[in-house]
C-alpha cells in the first residue's frame, strides 16, 4: 500500500495463527494507514492482541452445537421445539419423517402441522407446560393426512426455560408413536373381559393366588361356595378355609405344585364353620414381574360324595334285604316240591301263598328304592289332577287285602264332606298312600286302622292311625332317614316314608308321623294341597 493515494479504508483487521516461544498464539490485529502530507501512505500502524482465548470459545461453542445436533438428530422419539405462541421452531428428523405428510414443519403452528387444526387442542400438555412451567403428559391422536386419526402418541412436554432469566421461552415436545402398544392393550383389555366373564359366571370356584397362599382374586362361585364376601376373601389365606393342612405344609404344596400342578380332593370349612368335600385343580405360573402364582378351580362335590354314601348304604342294605325273602322262597320252593310229591293239596296251598307274599314283599321293595333315588336324582312332579281319594284308597286296601284279612284287622275310612278331592298325580298319591298303609299293616297284629280325611287351611289332611307296635320317643326323629328301621329284624327297606315326605312336599304339601311309645301305635298325618295354582307339570 505505499506510495497509495486511494485509500478506501481508514483500518483492517485481520486474525492470525503465529508462532512464539509460548506456543501457538491466535493474534488480532488492527491495521491503520499513516498518511503524510501529500495524502500518500507513508506507513502501517499495526496494534495486535491476543484472541486465542476467543477463538478457542467459538471453536468449542461450534463443537458442542454440532454435538448437540448430533444427539437432536440420532434420538429415535420426535422431538419438536415450539416458542411462546406454539410455532413450531426447529424438529428432528424421526418427528418429520412421522408427518411426512405436513412438510414443512418449521414455521407452522403445532395444532395445523400435526393435527390438521386451525386453534388449539382442548387437552394440549404444551399449553399446560407454557402456562405452569412444568412437564406435562398426554396421548393424543396421531393423525394421518386426511385429517383421521390412524393411531396414538405419547406426548410429554418440557419447559424450555431462558439460562440468563429463568423464564419460559418456549417448549420442547418428545413425541413417541405409542399405536402397536394401545392396540395390544385393547386386545388384552378384551381378551381379559371375556375371561373375567366366563370365571364370574363359572359354576365352580376360582381363585388366584400367590406363593404364600394369600387370595389375589376370587371369583362368585368360590365366594358363594364358602360363604365369604369377596373383600373377606382378599384379606385370606388358602390355610384359613383348607381343613386337611396347616399353612406350611399348603406352602409345600404349593411348591410341589410348581412341578406338576395337581388335582385332589380336601375339605374346606365354610365361614359358620361348617365342612364341605371339595375337588380342587390347580395350575402353576410365573407372572410377568416374575412372581409364583398358583390358580385353582374348585368344586364342591359334598353332594356327590353324599351320593357315593347313599349308594354304599343301598349295595349294603340291598343285600340284607335280599337275602331274607330269597331264603323263604328257597325254603317254600322246596317244602312245596316234597307237596307236590306227596300230594299234599294243602301243603301246596300253604308253601304257595308263602311263595307269592315273598315276591310281592320283594317286588315292593324294589319299587320303593328304585322310587327313592329316581327322587334323588332329579325326579319332577308329573301333571296334577284332581284326584278321586275315596277310589284310589280303594284301590290301596284292595291290594293289601290279603295282609289285612290274615290278621283280622278292621280298616276304618272316614272322608268328610269337601276333603274327598285334591289336586295332584294320581300314581303319587297311590305310592304315598301305599307306603303309609303297608306300614300300618305290617306293624299291626291286631286292632285297627283308622284313615280319615278333613279339610284344614286350604289343605286336606289325610290321617292313618293304627294300634300297632308304635315307635319309640329315641326313634321319632330317624323315620325320615333313607334305609333306616327300628330293629334289623322287622320286614322291609327303611325307605317307605322317606319317598312319601320326597313326594308330597314336591306337591307343596307335608307329612308328620307321631306315637304315644312303644305298643301304643303310630299316627301319620299327610297334609295334602286342596287345589293347585298351576294344574300342569312340575
């Protein structure tokens, strides 16, 4: 520049790396033209300082912005920047590649670019963050280009505060596309209602627990079952209803059970104390946190093992009552074979009538304990109608005829005026009324019975009295018990009048039997309805 008279500057700056003896140095320096008097540069005032300081801040600070964008860009949620008046500022490249189909982002408000919207949301967490200055949390629509909503994000908002003021300038988005995991949650959310509904309607129990014993569910059934609230039921244990082991050894159980499951029969105590049989299958899992679970149907089958009961009683009582009138068969069999031979007329005669009064007395009780678990087993009253009493008792005496005459009992019938009718199965009421007259004749050496009929309270009250072995006070309450019978010795299954109680109270009616004690006769009174509401079946 000497020797210049056109100067167009009055100074230069200009930055340079140099070389010292203390290292390397970034050197400002200011350049300033002298002019003589004849306005030519005479000469170059250079004043330099040191700026390496301020180099090495503004390499460090493109450093660290590079940085910062490269942690903007690999986060692989969207993330959206917004300023006060919810334009949106700066995105990565995840939140533009998932509204791909509202480029450009940068410079739209948030409710148009992502939702298709011209004002604000009703439920927008950004606006929430701005106004408080704290984070906040939705899931909000994803919405597709035609302005439908094509699944849901997890929205959280950030306050993007100012370092020098402390004041919110803005709000930074983290959008995360949460569509795969609402739809799972639907699926499970409805497969988990359609169990829920078959375990709640389930006739058997159900319950859930851990590897402690402790309830974590139950359902209806196991609550009826035991008699418990469900809330009660919750704060339990397996050992506080199970009867056949004590919590340590349920906890043995339990972990045998972590093996093999299991299926089992125990009894369990009911909330008044009371035991009941029950079946139980239990299955072993692992929970999604890892814990041991056990889940359990159970099913109360005090019934059923009643019934198991009932049929011993019956194979045992059967064979008893067998072998009485087979042996007299057997023996009348013969004493009329050496009849027959000798031609004895009236020896045959005698052995005969013992012959035929054996299989009718065997015929008898075969009918009535076929008849006494038909009515166990889910026997239902046939269609009533309205039974004639004077003819069907007619036809009862005239088939004990012959028990009658062979001991000379007198039979009484007295059927007052309005109590000769009743509403109900005509084949029923031959089967009770049998079975009490049988009784009565059987029972009775000699003396009388007496069968009388009133009205009484919309009922008819049927009474046979007889003057016969009667029954002692200790036995009154046992008649009604299937197979039982005062002594082993006396005739017959045990089972007469507990079909006549099965029978009438299917009718809506009852039955009441009394004695004064041993010889001094028995009194059966059947209540009997007068009329029926419904005059079909069951």
């Amino acid at each position: 520049v000497a020797n210049t008279t056109n100067i167009s500057f009055d100074h230069v700056e200009a930055e340079s790396l140099h070389g010292l003896n203390t290292g390397v140095t970034w050197l400002g320096t200011r350049l300033t033209p002298v002019m003589d008097s004849d306005g030519r540069v005479s000469a170059i005032l250079g004043i330099s300082r040191d700026i390496s300081a301020r180099v090495e801040a503004v390499r460090a600070s493109r450093e660290n912005e590079e940085f910062l964008d490269n942690i903007f860009t690999s986060i692989r949620d969207g993330i959206s920047i917004l300023d006060k008046n919810m334009n949106i500022v700066r995105v990565n490249p995840i939140l533009e590649k998932l509204y791909e189909h509202a480029m450009p982002l940068v410079g739209k408000k948030c409710y148009d670019a992502y939702h298709g919207r011209d004002k604000r949301c009703e439920k927008c967490p950004s606006c929430r963050t701005l106004v408080s200055g704290k984070p906040a949390y939705e899931i909000v629509p994803y919405t597709g280009p035609d302005g439908k909503t094509i699944g849901w994000m997890d929205l959280r908002t950030f306050p993007l505060k100012s370092s020098s003021t402390g004041r919110t300038e803005g709000v930074i988005e983290y959008v995360r596309d949460i569509t795969a995991h609402v739809k799972a949650a639907a699926a499970i959310k409805k497969s988990e209602q359609k169990y829920r509904g078959i375990i709640d309607t389930a006739g058997d129990g159900f319950w859930y627990a851990d590897e402690k014993g402790r309830f974590l569910d139950v359902n209806p059934a196991a609550c009826g079952m035991l008699g418990y609230r469900k809330d009660e039921m919750l704060r339990m244990r397996i050992s506080d209803v199970e009867m056949a082991e004590k919590q340590s050894g349920i906890e043995r159980h339990i972990r045998y059970m972590n093996k093999s499951g299991g299926h089992f029969e125990t009894r369990h105590r009911k909330k008044g104390g009371e035991a009941i049989d029950v079946e139980v299958s239990t299955t072993y899992f692992v929970d999604p946190e890892g814990k041991d679970r056990i889940i359990a149907f159970i099913r109360d089958i005090s019934e059923k093992k009643e019934a198991e009961a009932e049929r011993i009683a019956l194979i045992r009582n059967l064979s008893h009552e067998l072998k009485t009138p087979i042996a007299i068969s057997e023996m009348a069999y013969g004493l009329m074979k050496t009849a027959v031979e000798s031609g004895d007329m009236e020896k045959v005669k005698n052995t005969h009538r013992i012959f035929i009064s054996n299989l009718s007395r065997l015929k008898k009780d075969m009918n009535n304990i076929i008849d006494l678990f038909s009515l166990k087993t889910g026997f239902r009253p046939r269609e009533r109608t309205l039974c004639d009493i004077r003819g069907v008792l007619g036809n009862v005496l005239q088939n004990l005829d012959f028990g009658i005459k062979q001991k000379g009992l007198a039979v009484n019938v007295d059927i007052r005026k309005g109590a000769g009718h009743i509403y109900m199965n005509k084949n029923a009421l031959r089967t009770v009324l049998f079975n009490v007259l049988d009784n009565a004749v059987k029972f009775t050496e000699r003396g009388d019975i007496a069968v009388a009929s009133r009205r009484k309270d919309g009922y008819v009250e049927i009474r046979v009295k007889d003057t016969g072995i009667g029954i002692g006070p200790g036995y009154l309450d046992k008649v009604f018990e299937p197979f039982f019978k005062g002594h082993p010795s006396l005739v017959g299954a045990g089972v007469g009048l507990v079909i006549c109680r099965n029978i009438v109270r299917m009718y809506g009616g009852d039955i009441a039997v009394a004695s004064a004690g041993p010889g001094r006769g028995t009194s059966v009174v059947l209540k009997l309805p007068l009329k029926s509401a419904s005059k079909g079946g069951g």
